[in-house]
C-alpha cells in the first residue's frame, strides 16, 4: 500500500511539470542559468552583510554581482544580460542605463513642479538684505546673490510660437537657437523632417508674461548640409547679419541679412565664401580686425575681410572647433581639437611664428572658448566634460566648474556676467547653472523631453529677454518645442 501510493505521488509530480509552461518551454541552457541566478540570489538571502556590487541602482538591496546577469531591484530577481541588440526586446546594459536615466529625469521634474529649488542653504531674501543694510555685501555682490535668488524660483512655462507655415513647426525640430546681443532676437536652425536644416527668427518683443507669445519669421533658404557653428556679424551696425558655415568638403560661409523686427522683409543671402573643412567661425569686433572673421579650420585659421576680400593663413597642428575675439586688444583666441587653446596676435601677421601669444592645456578637445569682458581671463569647455576659468596673465587654472557631463559632443558655455552666472547644457541633456565667482552648482534643470542624442536642449539666458519689457529667464528649445523659465 505504501509502494502504490509513492508511485501515484510521482506520476501527479511529473504530470505537472508537464502542464506548467515555466518547464514545459524552457531549454536546458535557460534552466542552467536560472539554477545559477536562483542559487546566487539564494546566497544573498542568507548573508546580508555582503557589500553591494550588482548593476542595479544604488538603493538595491545587497546582493552579488552575477557576470552576465542584472538584477532588477523592483522584482527582487536576476535577469540575463543580452549580448546584442538583435533579440526581441532585449535586455541590455545601454537599456538598463537609459531606463535609469529617465526615471531620475520624471522624478527630478515632478519635484521641480512640487517644490521651489534652493540655490545655496541658508540663502534667503531677508538675510541677504540685512547683510547688505548693514555694509556687508557690496552693491555688485547684493545684485549676483539676488539673481541666484531668483534663479531658485524660475518655473517652467512653455511658449507658443506663430508662424506664417503653422504646419511645419509641428514636424521641425529645433537644432540650435541663439540670442542676439540685446536679447531682442532668436536665431534659429531647425532640423527638417525630410532631411536637411531651415533657418529663421524669433522676435523676443512680443515674449510676455502670464501668456509667452512669439511669432517665428522663417526663412526660405534651406540646406542639407549639418550647421557646424553660428555667431551673430555686425557689418552694418550691430548683430546686423548671421554668420555660419556648412560642413562638407568645401563649405560655405555664409552671410545672411536676418529678417527685420518689423517682419516686412525676408532675409536674403549677402555674400557665400568658398572655405574648405570649416569648424568654427567668429565675427571680429575689434577696431584693428574691422569688418573681418575667422573660420577654424582642419590644421589652421583662415582671417577673412569681408569688404576687401583680403584673407590671412595661420597654420596650426590640429582642428580649430572654437573661437573667440578679444575686443579690447587685437587677439584671437582659438581652442583646438587636441587640447590646445592658443591666441593669434593680429598685428604680427602670419609670417614667422611670433604670433603665438598664449599657450593653455586641456586634457580634451576644447569645444568652447569664451573672453571674460575685463579680458584677464578665459573661460573654457572639452569633451571630458571639464570647465575651466583661467588666468591669463599667469596662464594658470583658478576655478573648476564641476558637475558638466560631456564625451564627444560639440556644447557651447554661456557666460553672463552682469548676472555672475555660468550656463552650460550637458550630454545628458541636463541644463546646469553655477555661480562665475565660487563654482557653485545654483540649479540642475532636467529636459522635459527624455535624454537622447537628438534632443540636446540649446538654451539662451538674459535677464532682459524681449528687451527692457521682456520676461528674463532661460529659454529653452528642445524637439519642436520653446520653453521659458522666467522668474520674474
């Protein structure tokens, strides 16, 4: 009787290993591998004094790290880890790593429209004008710490743009956008649905609060080349003209006449300039380099004067990807694709070599050189995702702006010093702003669209947007979207 029941226990046993679908579809190779993970996870269970090693996130509880295997935090189980992209819905560490990315991004936006961020601890209105009744805080210093203030408070807004084809800003994506110096206009180059990019205007006039309006002036030149770099040209009075030049074998540089405020004309093309493996380009506001700009190029810097057509030929030993003019002296100073940032003497010419002024080192290439306006220092971005303000009489490193994230990417620094104020947006697509003066990180202002390489926010920063009347703030353009954090 014993025997009898023993054998009808083991056939009702293998009967539902049978019918169960977890043994009934899973191959010896998939079984293996859950033995392994199930034996690992079992193991942690039984020491929870092991340091934490998995790949999950920090806040995981302890558990081992299995090669080839994720455990996933929320299930409290392993996974296998994918070798390729070629499985249906795979499991991979890159997914991994953007799943992870996105919930921080939804967390930090749902706490920036829940709670008012705090730009240093134990800053407040009324302290800051106490110190400052009682001979504490100078007129310069009292205005930099209540624009911190208020960067605290910026809310995030978005704006409606009109235009004349509202049909194409629903299919283009913004690529870059650029304010002119009184904050007055937008320069803006969109990526086309169909390939290529198209240029316009934003009148910033109309951009008032509570309802952020602004009508789009498009214009009807369009390209399929990639726009390397911008800058604003003052030929015929200031920031009269749009200077940028294309990427392909031979490029052009371009000057453009931008649409007026009015909108009554179109803009048109004034002058094409035939230059081979362009970069960067800057527009010279110095009075010895009138009318002139400089085109970084593969292994040298081409000076071109616009109204004579005079050009000058500096050799250098890698790419040129950013430049800037001083104004006050006649330099020009260049950062390069192996870490160099040097300065051009334009009063010595291109004979000789004494036209190298001043040498500086990154361990990177240099995507971004911006002139202090007293001009004794020198603010500047690489692709390790270090800023860095320096000196230039000492030609030393005095300040380290950390937080920046950034591999390969060509990003563009912000600096406003009226405001004391650093704007920078990083390859993962967060928008950070730091104090010029101490390196202090104010705010991280997440993209409200999800990180991706696509859809890097370009951002633009005045306390003046839209002039005198205008909202100040930050605005931002990421996909087809215009967003204004003011904190008027």
């Amino acid at each position: 009787m014993n025997k009898s029941s023993w054998q009808s226990r083991r056939r009702h046993g293998r009967r539902s290993h049978q019918q169960n679908p977890w043994f009934r579809l899973r191959g010896p190779e998939d079984r293996s591998d859950s033995q392994a993970a199930q034996s690992a996870q079992d193991s942690s269970h039984g020491d929870d004094e092991s340091p934490s090693t998995s790949s999950g996130t920090a806040g995981a509880s302890s558990v081992p790290e299995l090669p080839g295997f994720y455990f996933d935090p929320e299930k409290k189980r392993y996974f296998r880890l994918l070798p390729g992209h070629n499985n249906c819905n795979p499991l991979t560490k890159e997914s991994i790593r953007q799943k992870e990315m996105e919930s921080k991004r939804l967390r930090l936006l749902e706490e920036e429209d829940k709670h008012k961020k705090i730009a240093r601890m134990g800053f407040n209105a009324s302290s800051m004008l106490r110190k400052s009744q009682l001979g504490f805080l100078s007129v310069t210093n009292y205005c930099h710490l209540a624009h911190e203030l208020r960067l605290s408070c910026m809310e995030r807004k978005k704006v409606q743009i009109r235009s004349l084809d509202p049909s194409a800003l629903a299919s283009d994506r913004f690529n870059l956008i650029l304010a002119d110096t009184n904050s007055d206009r937008l320069f803006t180059v969109n990526d086309v649905k169909v390939g290529g990019s198209k240029y316009g205007i934003i009148n910033l006039q109309s951009l008032k609060t509570p309802t952020l309006k602004v009508f789009m002036h498009e214009n009807l030149y369009f390209t399929n080349r990639k726009v390397n770099s911008v800058c604003w040209a003052s030929l015929n009075h200031l920031d009269s003209h749009i200077l940028y030049p294309l990427a392909e074998e031979e490029v052009c540089h371009n000057l453009h006449s931008p649409i007026p405020l009015a909108g009554i004309d179109r803009p048109g093309m004034l002058c094409s300039f035939r230059i081979p493996g362009a970069w960067s380009c800057a527009w010279s506001l110095n009075i010895q380099a009138n009318n002139c700009f400089s085109t970084g190029l593969s292994r040298r810097v081409l000076l071109t004067n616009v109204v004579t057509g005079h050009r000058q030929s500096f050799g250098t030993n890698s790419d040129v990807l950013a430049q800037q003019f001083a104004l006050m002296v006649p330099l020009l100073f260049n950062g390069c694709r192996s870490g160099e940032i040097f300065a051009i003497d334009l009063r010595c010419g291109n004979q000789g070599k004494g036209w190298k002024a001043t040498h500086l080192f990154h361990d990177s290439a240099v995507t971004s050189v911006r002139i202090l306006q007293d001009e004794q220092y020198l603010m500047a971005s690489d692709m390790a995702g270090k800023i860095k303000l320096w000196d230039l009489r000492t030609t030393k490193c005095i300040r380290q702006y950390e937080g920046h994230v950034n591999e390969y990417a060509y990003l563009p620094l912000h600096v406003h010093e009226e405001e004391g104020i650093l704007v920078a947006v990083g390859q993962d697509c967060y928008t950070r702003i730091w104090s010029l003066h101490d390196a202090h990180l104010l705010r991280t202002i997440p993209s409200p669209y999800p990180a991706s390489k696509a859809d890097i926010p370009s951002v633009a920063f005045s306390s003046r947007l839209g002039g005198s009347r205008g909202a100040p703030g930050l605005l931002m353009a990421v996909g087809q979207d215009l967003y204004c954090y003011s904190y008027s």
